[in-house]
C-alpha cells in the first residue's frame, strides 16, 4: 500500500465522527464547518468502501464496519501522537542508572548534595561516579555511551558534545598556620618553598608553572599528588605550599590553615558539564545535569 496516494488528516475526522455519531457535532469538536466535515465523511467511505455512519429515525449510527475501526482508530493515532511527541514522563517514576565523571574536585562538593536532591526529586536515579582520567578520556567515553555527564574544564568547543558552563573558579595559596612562609607572603618566599601540584595524570607542570615562567621564574614541585583531597594532610606535616581551586579549600581552613591571594596573576577557569548531543533529550540524564548545574551556581 502507497501511504502517499491517502489524506492521513482523515482519520482524525474519522474518530471524532465515530466518537459522536453526529456531523454538527463532530464538527464543532474539530474546529471545522459542518460541510467540511460532511464532505470529509464521504471521502472516509470512500476510502473505507462502507457508509460507516448510517441515518435512522432518531440521527445517525455507526455501521458495523465503523464499530470494528473505531478502537483500532483511537490506538493508532494514539501511538501516532507518542510518535511525533511523545509524553514527557514522571521524574520520579524513572528508574535509571547515570554515570558521571569527574575529579574529586568538583565530586567532593557536590556529589552529597547530588544524592540529595536526588534522593527528593527522582529518587529512581542511581548515581555512578567514575574517576577523572582527562579530557580526552572523558570525550570519548560520551561519546561511546560508556558515560553520561562529565564536569571538567572543556575548552575546545566539538558539535558533536553539548558543552554547558557551570561555574567560573579562581585559586587560593595554601599553607599551614606556622608556616615560615605565613608572616611575610611574598612572590620570593612563595617560590622559596616546594609546592603541592594536583593531577590526576602525574604531569608536573601546571598554569602556575606557566604564569611563572612569563616573569622568567619557576618554583619546584615539591610532589605530585592525584586527588584534591590528599593536600590538606601533606600541608600540616611538611613546609609545603599548596596553589588551590577557591571551592577545595577544607571546611576548618581559618582553624588549619592561612590563606593568600596568589602574587602574581593567576587566571582562574571554568567548569563545565559536558554530554553527547544524544543524551539531549535524555530526561534523567538533563535531570542530573540541572541539578548540578543549580547545586554549582549556588555555592559561594
């Protein structure tokens, strides 16, 4: 059968006339003129070859043919209409598995309060947080499927990702209380002592080394560590210095620590959540996402 060569509209005419046996009325629920419906019903028997509606005494009835269309007619406009916009369903009754990664900063601010919110909102999203192996790494588990968000710092822009900016981070120096360093906070002192550097890949150079290295100096690393929350413990036992993002400073930081604006010109970045343009439409999946996004905008 060519689809083509029939007025699919019809069908739509069709149900309403089956549903109330009455043109005037049928007409009136659709919007039309009574002689537009009227003409649409004859076309309808003649595509049906079947009267469908037939005049009595008191008005119109179906035929039998019309009684035996008219359920299967209901189901397959229904599953038309799902076709071309299907329901949006209930947050809550989803039942999903979504799977993040991300490093341990921004996972250790924010993940708590993801299961949460979470816990209220959709309570059927279970959450997989998976280790930060780098941008490379991260793009290409989204775009495999094997993922579903991750939140780093993405600056290269590919179509083929949805790229979405949740907050915008600036550093802070870290050091202990009684550093020697603590009571004359210099660019000199700063670069006297061994530094702390974060990276998941075990580089032992960062934007600090290359802010340095414009002014024709360098600091020494002192060690290399994997995790954001591994800092705060090596600070308290050693003169190390530690350059961190605002947000991963520790809760007790007044009570532990001393904090400093960095002596020279640092540019801060951005965190982005990122996602395969195929997940667009996923509804748990933008659902974690906003809430990230919400829970990130919030915090000071």
């Amino acid at each position: 059968m060519n689809l083509r060569g029939y007025d699919l509209n019809l069908l739509v005419v069709l149900d309403a006339l089956l549903d109330e046996a009455h043109v005037s009325r049928a007409a009136k629920r659709l919007g039309l003129s009574q002689p537009a419906t009227s003409s649409a019903l004859e076309r309808c028997r003649h595509l049906f070859g079947d009267p469908l509606l037939e005049r009595t005494g008191g008005g119109m009835r179906r035929s039998p043919r019309a009684e035996t269309l008219r359920a299967r007619l209901k189901t397959l406009l229904a599953e038309a209409a799902d076709l071309i916009e299907p329901p949006i369903p209930d947050i809550r009754a989803i039942r999903q598995t979504v799977r993040i990664v991300m490093a341990d900063y921004p996972a250790v601010i924010v993940v708590g309060p993801l299961h949460a919110s979470l816990a209220r909102s959709a309570p059927g999203i279970d959450l997989v947080i998976q280790p930060w192996q780098g941008g490379a790494a991260a793009l290409d588990g989204l775009a495999k499927g094997t993922i579903d968000l991750a939140a780093s710092v993405f600056p290269r822009h590919d179509p083929s990702f949805t790229r979405k900016e949740m907050l915008r981070e600036h550093y802070r120096v870290l050091m202990r209380r009684d550093h020697p360093a603590a009571a004359d906070f210099t660019l000199e002192r700063w670069i006297d002592f061994p530094h702390v550097l974060v990276s998941a890949r075990g580089e032992t150079r960062g934007d600090l080394d290359d802010a340095l290295a414009a002014i024709g100096r360098q600091r020494h690393v002192g060690i290399v560590v994997p995790s954001f929350i591994m800092v705060p413990p090596l600070l308290e036992g050693a003169d190390l210095i530690a350059m961190l993002p605002s947000r991963c400073l520790p809760l007790d930081t007044a009570e532990r620590f001393v904090v400093f604006e960095p002596p020279i010109p640092v540019p801060g970045f951005p965190l982005h959540l990122a996602w395969h343009v195929r997940r667009n439409a996923d509804i748990a999946v933008q659902h974690v996402a906003g809430v990230m996004t919400e829970l990130l905008e919030a915090m000071p």
